[in-house]
C-alpha cells in the first residue's frame, strides 16, 4: 500500500514537472506521445476509484500478480480503447487541462487508496481481488509507465528505486526467471517489457530466460 502511494506521487509530480513542450514528445508506448500516456493515466486513476468503489462478496480470483495477463503480441493501436485514449488527448488541446483533470482525478484516487482496508475485497475486469493486492499491482503500472514518461526527458527524475526494485521482483515473479544482477532494475524492467531490446551481451548474459522476453502485460 505504502509503495502504490509513492510510485504514485512521484509519477504525479513527474507530469506535473512538465514543460507544455514535453506533451508533444514521444512516450515508451509505442504510438503515444506524452499527452496520450498522461491521457491514459487519468483514465487509470478513474479505474481504481471505480475499482475501490466495487465491493464483492466472493473469494478472490487474482492477487498482485495474477491480476496481469501475458499477451502474444504488443498493442496495435487498434483497440478502441486505445484509440479514443488518443482522440480524448488531443481533445485537450492546451497541456494544462490535461495537468489539471490529472491532478484533480489522481490526488482523488491516492486519498481512496489510502483510506481502503487492504483486506476489503474489491471487483474489477470480472475478477475479485483484495484491496491490498490490487494497489499492489499498480505498483507495476506506475513504475513502468513512469519510465514511459521519461522516455525522451533526458533529466527528469526517476520513479523511486524501492518502487523498481519491487516492480523488477514482480516482473520476475510473473515471468517465472530472474534478471541477471549486473541488470539494474530500470534495465530489466524496459528490456523484460519490451520497452527496449536487449544488446546480444545482455541475451548472452540472461541465457534461457532470453526466450521468455519480452514479457506483453495486460
């Protein structure tokens, strides 16, 4: 719960650090430009209000890792989510709105987080999970897309290393394998996503595991 609130401000004050110039620059979505990540972000902070909204009586289904689905391909930019995800940035025109509904809708879904009972069981996507593993899980989603934002910022500052370094442990634990320790844990996440591709030094040095990778979460 306590590394949900910090990868969550930090990526909060990461966009609210951002010259109007900077929501016109690629992002580590392949396909989105800043505006359109921060566009999406403001959609997630929607989704854990509803999700923490959602009580459910059942057992859980998922917990902080098996909430994430490997898929066979990256996203084409064909889904329509993700295509009114683009359409809705550019909608915005001026980056301060974005800056404005983001800050607005995130800090609302931070104070809900940090008032949930972590034991209280909540629905989403059509599975329950504990509240406490479903923030859990968005430890990931920050941290990753946190190094999305920054991308193309030489300068801007990173997400929390307690964040990467639990974000590195999870993705190992998804993927079933373990990253090399040379491996810091920025690189193995954005070469275990896919964000980057390894160097054939880094395919030697991570051996079998190299056929896993990358790793599409969903």
């Amino acid at each position: 719960m306590d590394l949900f609130s910090r990868s969550w401000a930090a990526l909060l004050a990461a966009v609210a650090d951002l010259a109007d110039a900077d929501f016109a620059r690629p992002s580590g979505c392949t396909g989105w430009l800043v505006r359109d990540l921060v566009c999406h972000l403001v959609i997630d902070a929607q989704d854990v209000l509803i999700t923490l909204a959602t009580p459910a009586e059942a057992e859980p289904t998922r917990n902080e890792l098996t909430y994430w689905e490997v898929a066979d391909a990256p996203p084409t930019g064909d889904d329509p989510l993700d295509a009114l995800t683009v359409r809705l940035a550019a909608a915005y025109q001026e980056p301060w709105l974005l800056k404005f509904h983001l800050d607005d809708v995130g800090s609302a879904a931070g104070r809900a987080a940090g008032l949930a009972d972590p034991a209280f069981r909540v629905g989403t996507r059509d599975e329950v999970l504990t509240a406490g593993d479903y923030l859990s899980a968005y430890v990931l989603e920050w941290t990753l897309h946190h190094l999305d934002l920054i991308a193309h910022l030489p300068g801007a500052p990173e997400p929390p290393a307690d964040c990467l370094a639990r974000s590195r442990a999870m993705l190992e634990e998804i993927a079933g394998i373990e990253f090399p320790e040379s491996f810091s844990a920025r690189e193995a996440l954005l070469i275990g996503t896919g964000r980057r591709a390894p160097t054939e030094a880094e395919v030697a040095e991570l051996g079998e595991p190299a056929a896993k990778l990358p790793l599409i979460l969903g």
